[in-house]
C-alpha cells in the first residue's frame, strides 16, 4: 500500500488568541484532507512552534463528524438537534421570506445579528456580514463588553489608540511583571520570550489567584484575590512614592491627572491593600522595589483580570504604572498591550456602518437573551442570525440564553463551522468554510505582524466561506452594487490602508502568503513616548479620564467590593484544550473539566479528591469532578471555560454560574464576579 502524496502549504491561524501563529498545513493532494498542522517560521513571533490545541485538533476540526458540510432545517424541539439536509437556495430563500415577513410586521429592527469572535481574520470575522445587516436595517450589536472591550476602553482612556511594547522585545525587560496571563495556554510564544529574558538576568514575578506554570518559575508570585487588582496596583504606586521611585520629570512632561490619581491610591497603602488582595504586605514592597529598580521593566497583562466589577479600573491602575516609574521610552519598558493599534486596519471601509440607518438602535451582546425575553421590547427581537459564536456556552447566565433561544416564535439562523450547541436551537443552519478555506487577511492583538492567507484546500462538502454567505443572502435581498458583489481580494483591500506607511508599499490583498510584514513606526518598532505617543486629548498619559466620566462616571479607578451570600470566587480561565469554545466538539475534548478547590476549602466541606461535587449558585448548578491542590488559593475555585453540554450530565456548564451584571467601564462582562457554594453531589 502506497502513502498518498501530500503537499505543504501556508496558512495563518485565527484563533482567538494573541499569538495569531504561522502555519504550515499538510494536505493530501488527491483528496485535499488536511492531515498535519505544525508552526511555521513565516512569522518571526511564532518560531516553527505552535500549541498542542491547533496541532493535534486541526485535522478533526477541519474532517470531523461535527462538521456542517451541507445546509439543514429544523424538523424537531429547539435544542434536540434535529435537522434535516436542504439545498442552498432553499435555506437562503427561508431566511430571506422569513426576515422579509418579521420585517413587514415590526421592521428591520427586530432582525439582530448575534456574532462575536469566532475567526480573527477580517474578512471572516465581519466584512460582508456587516455591510448585509448594516443595509438591511437590522438592531446594531455591541460585541466588545463580551470579551476585551473593558481591556481595550480602559488602554484607550489612559494612552488612547496608541500600540504598546512588541512582544519580541520582552527579552531586553530586567523585569516583567505576568499580571492575569495564563502564558502557557493562551500566550504561548511570550513564554519563550520570558524565558529568554530569565536566561540574561531578569526577575519575573506573576499575579494571578491561580499558580499558573509561569508562577512556578517566577521569582515571585503574588496569588491575588479575583477583583482586587485595582488595589494591589495602587498598594504599588504609592509604595514607588515612599521609596522614591516616582520619576517626576517624567511625569511633569507625560502624565495628565497624577495628583487626583494618587490621592485615590493613597488610601491603600501596602499593608491595608495586602489584607484585601489577600498577599503578604512584605511581597508587595519587594515587586514595587523590583519595579523601581529595573530598567527596562515590562509588564504583560491578560483578559482574565478585566472580567469583574472593578475590572477597567484594574487594568487602568496596572497601565499608570510605567508612566508612574518612567518605564517608558526604551525597548523592552512599558507594558505588552494593545498591538492592534499597530495596524492601519480601515474598519469602516471594509464594514460600512456608514450604511446604518439613522437612528437604529444598539444592543449590548450581554443582553441579548433578556432582550429576546422582554415582550415589552419595541420593536421585539424575532430574528436572530448567529455566526462566529456559540452564546449558549460563552455567555454568562447561560440558562438565560436557553430560555431565550428556544423561544418558538422566535427565527433563528445559524452559520457555523461545526454543529455546536448553539446551532441546535437554529432553524436553519448554513455550513461554513474554515479558515483553510477560504482567503483572508490577518492582524493581531498579541503580536506587530500582518500576514495574509490563502485556501489550502476546498470548501469542504458544501460550505461557503461567510464573505460568499453573505454576498448570496444580499443577492436575495435585492442588495446590488460594489458593495455586495466585491470579491475576497477586493474586501482585503477594504480592509487594511495600503497607502499607509507601514505597508511599506505592499498592497493588502499582495502580502506574501508564508511571509509577514512588520509595523514600523519610522522604520522602527514601536516604542512608546519614543516613537509613538498617545492618543488621547491631551496627547498624554491621561490617569484622570474626561471621556470615561461622562460615559461611565469613572473618571479615577475606582474599588467596589462583591457582596454575596455564596462564599467561593468561582474563576474560568482558558482551557489547555479549547480555544474558549473552539474545538469543543472535538473527542480529546469531551472530559468534564475538573473543579480546582484549595486543602483548606475541600477539607472544611468534607470533600474528597477525584469526588464529583455540585457546584451552584442561584442562577444554576453545574456538576464536576473535583482536584485538590494548593494551586489554588483558599477562597477561590477554578474550572476551565467552554466546554460543551456533552461534558455535563444536566445541560449547564460553568457559564450558568456567571452573572450578567457589568464592570465599571464598557459595560463588559463580569465572569469572575461569580460566587458559588460547592458539596458533595450524589
């Protein structure tokens, strides 16, 4: 028996992570099956490594028995899975009647497209889809309170639309501060980079409630309580004031609001801070020490530490830091954050929110499922077109989303890689292409690199990728034009300003495929208060925030404490398998996630290690098999997010536990807000 004969071939991964990784995919040739993804060194960041999740799951993903290869109706209960294979023009021409009739009956309005980030290249991620719903008249959707966008206000408020330190000069850092990245699992290649830096000298310190695998290589690893980080960073700058380590003419020249800002952090000093971030007094000196005395010094934070009530003003404390201690203007000082803004991506061309009627509404994504609920809504919510998400699993009060979903009189579409939990609830689902098939364009916001890809294979069975979704569906509709005929090459090109500098004279939809162009600022990378500068009003580092107190009433940080009868901080971090819930569907991921829970809080319940345990609250009850370990700190459990309900014997996972209360800034999301009690189930 003879091997088939395969060919390798470029490609970028678009996951939901920072790294954004170059790929070398092998496909067989007589087939077109992918068979082999590994790393590739087209992208200088990615190094020829890439992490288990893509490498082993890809080929699955891509041919496994979850793959939506044709269109299908819905012949049962919503949520029971039942479908039924239809042709393309069918499943188009029942979206179009049944938009057209809800759209006779209350207007456009009451058409909502639910989406978020499934695939991060632009073109998948909205390019057509926009300009369809924009045109059509349908409710706006705000997407980032979901994941980011309280990371994202929070940058802004304090250095406006201005990119961070590269993540390639971690290595020239004396000091860097991990605060709430969980590097191994969802920021590979800073790992190697912190590394690096170890290997030359530098001290790592980590702050995160759970003791990741970097914090077991740190020289200090500070396990704060979730929600306390705005203290611990205050605790911070007021210990760099009482040692000296404030740098005033840098702040003289750089830094608007310093005066306000400290009198707020003045209230906590180490000691008081200590006792509510749950540290030891002495531990927060010596970081502050460290920070004073390390030049250059660097500091890299996650998503995880946004995800509460307090979580912009944390993120804002964290970022005044640098400018506090004069950390700035050097390679490798500053903070690793905000690389999207390294790119001249044109977002209004390519989606063309120019085309929304005057006076449409917005909806926060985080209250959709009320939304879909509330009867007294005018207009009500009767369309809902889900795509590049899975909110029955990502959103928090997930049994909310349930509720809401299964609604029939409400019309739902799904268009989806892989039948997922969400797409059950659909009544018409259209299969969608991978990113291996089809082209797309490629920032991040993790690392400076664009990279661009093309197909490796075919659309598999009867996919289309999303751009050719949506091009057919605006045909249905009568959508004429440029806009709703361009091709993929022609979107790349809305995409991304190619007159732009950074271009280097390279049109979009011609970046090479196996290559990467770095974004340089005056030939260089960027290096803030060096290169680039500020974006804000005042083209400072603003710690006082105009637009935040008009918007929000958070014109300082500010700390509010979670009140609740339920006694556990409940933590959802990234998994080591799935991609939030990307890959879900795959049979390496079909193991309940495990319950992490300190000694001293099993001991008090009476639990047993390997024991299943039912973990609740009052929005549900989820049930999992429960890990001992000290990993943890006491007070706090921890259980991995985006599992499918094929995990759970009742139909709820950890999102049933989370509130959909919001954060002080954008509204956002505030997961680690959840409190739970935890027993022995059975």
């Amino acid at each position: 028996m003879t091997m088939s004969a395969t060919a390798e071939r470029a490609s970028v991964c678009p996951m939901d992570c920072p790294d954004t990784c170059s790929l070398t995919v092998t496909v067989t040739v007589a087939d077109e099956r992918v068979v082999k993804v590994r790393g590739s060194r087209a992208n200088p960041i990615t190094e020829g490594v890439l992490c288990n999740k893509v490498s082993r799951y890809y080929p699955e993903f891509v041919h496994g028995k979850e793959r939506l290869t044709v269109p299908l109706k819905r012949t049962g209960t919503k949520g029971a899975g039942d479908f039924a294979e239809i042709g393309w023009d069918e499943a188009l021409d029942t979206i179009r009647d049944r938009f057209q009739a809800i759209i006779a009956r209350h207007g456009a309005q009451a058409i909502l497209p639910l989406n978020y980030a499934g695939p991060h290249g632009m073109l998948a991620y909205d390019s057509m889809s926009l300009r369809f719903f924009h045109k059509l008249g349908a409710t706006v959707l705000s997407r980032r309170p979901l994941c980011g966008g309280i990371k994202d206000e929070a940058w802004r408020s304090v250095y406006g639309a201005a990119p961070g330190m590269p993540l390639q000069q971690i290595p020239l850092a004396k000091l860097v501060i991990v605060w709430g990245n969980n590097v191994t699992v969802s920021n590979l290649h800073l790992m190697s980079r912190l590394n690096a830096a170890r290997k030359k000298g530098a001290k790592l310190a980590v702050v995160d409630p759970k003791r990741i695998k970097a914090a077991e290589r740190a020289d200090l690893y500070l396990p704060i309580r979730p929600g306390t980080d705005v203290l611990l960073a205050w605790a911070l700058a007021v210990e760099l004031e009482r040692t000296g380590g404030l740098d005033r003419d840098f702040i003289a020249k750089n830094v608007l609001g310093f005066e306000e800002y400290m009198a707020r952090a003045r209230e906590w000093p180490a000691a008081r801070a200590a006792e509510a971030c749950g540290v030891p007094a002495d531990d927060i000196r010596t970081l502050a020490a460290w920070y004073r005395d390390a030049a250059p010094a660097a500091i890299s934070y996650g998503n995880g530490l946004e995800r509460n009530r307090n979580g912009g003003s944390g993120i804002r404390a964290i970022a005044a830091l640098p400018a506090l201690a004069g950390k700035f203007g050097v390679p490798g000082g500053g903070i690793l954050a905000a690389a999207g803004y390294s790119f001249p991506k044109s977002p209004d061309k390519l989606q063309r929110p120019d085309l929304v009627p005057p006076g449409t509404r917005t909806l926060n994504i985080l209250d959709v499922s009320r939304h879909i609920l509330d009867d007294a809504l005018d207009p009500p919510i009767q369309g809902v077109f889900i795509y590049n998400h899975n909110p029955v699993i990502v959103h928090p009060d997930q049994n909310r989303m349930k509720r809401a979903l299964a609604k029939e009189d409400l019309f739902v579409v799904g268009c989806e890689v892989a039948m997922t939990d969400s797409m059950r609830y659909a009544d018409v689902v259209l299969p969608a292409a991978t990113h291996f098939e089809c082209a797309d364009i490629y920032p991040a916001y993790g690392q400076q690199y664009l990279q661009r890809a093309e197909p490796v294979i075919p659309p598999y069975g009867k996919s289309l990728p999303n751009t050719e979704i949506f091009r057919r569906l605006a045909a249905k509709f009568g959508f004429g034009g440029p806009l709703f005929t361009a091709s993929d090459e022609e979107l790349i090109e809305d995409a991304i300003d190619g007159a732009d500098a950074r271009m280097q004279g390279v049109r979009p939809a011609a970046v090479p495929t196996g290559g990467a162009i770095p974004m340089t600022f005056g030939g260089e990378e960027p290096v803030l208060f060096r290169n680039v500068f500020p974006k804000t009003p005042s083209g400072k580092a603003e710690l006082a925030s105009e637009g935040l107190e008009q918007r929000f009433g958070q014109r300082l940080p500010s700390y509010t404490p979670v009140e609740s009868a339920y006694p556990l901080a409940l933590i959802t971090p990234s998994s080591d398998k799935r991609i939030s819930s990307t890959f879900g569907g795959v049979k390496a991921c079909d193991a309940t996630p495990l319950l992490d829970m300190h000694p001293a809080d099993a001991k008090a319940r009476g639990l047993a290690d390997g024991a299943t345990v039912r973990v609740w609250n009052d929005l549900g009850e989820v049930r999992l098999p429960l890990r001992i370990t000290d990993a943890v700190r006491p007070g706090v459990v921890c259980s991995a997010k985006g599992a499918w309900f094929k995990t759970s014997d009742n139909g709820q996972t950890v999102s049933a536990l989370a509130p959909a209360t919001k954060a002080d800034i954008a509204e956002g999301a505030c997961f680690n807000d959840a409190r739970v009690e935890v027993a022995a189930y059975g």
